[in-house]
C-alpha cells in the first residue's frame, strides 16, 4: 500500500490547499495591479492640457508657466 493508499486519501485536500493558494495569489496580484493603477493614473491628470485650450509652443517649450 504505502505512498498510493496515502495519494487517493489525501487528493481532495491536496486539490483544495492548492485551488485556495492559486486564489490567494490572484487576489494579491489583482490588488497589487489596481494599487498600481491607481497610482499611475493621478500625475496624468495634474498634468494634461484642457481641450478648450489651444496648444502653442509655449505650452510646448515651457511646461512649468500654466
């Protein structure tokens, strides 16, 4: 018997152990993409030019004067 009596026994829980690492690992990437997105999504809009406004080469030349 040995190592096979010991591998149909335990299948299910192995199965289960492993489904809820791929989940905890999924979640944590999810969280760690939209912490990421949230921050990458800010400065561009601090920094970008109204659409009513006529771009110049000022504008182009020297982005710190608003």
């Amino acid at each position: 018997m040995g190592i096979h009596y010991d591998y149909k026994s335990t299948r299910g829980a192995k199965a289960m152990e492993k489904q809820a690492k791929r989940e905890k690992k999924l979640a944590e990437r999810r969280a760690k993409k939209q912490a990421k997105d949230g921050l990458t999504n800010e400065p561009k809009q601090k920094n970008s030019i109204p659409i009513d406004t006529v771009i110049t080469l000022d504008h182009l030349t020297n982005p710190d004067k608003k």
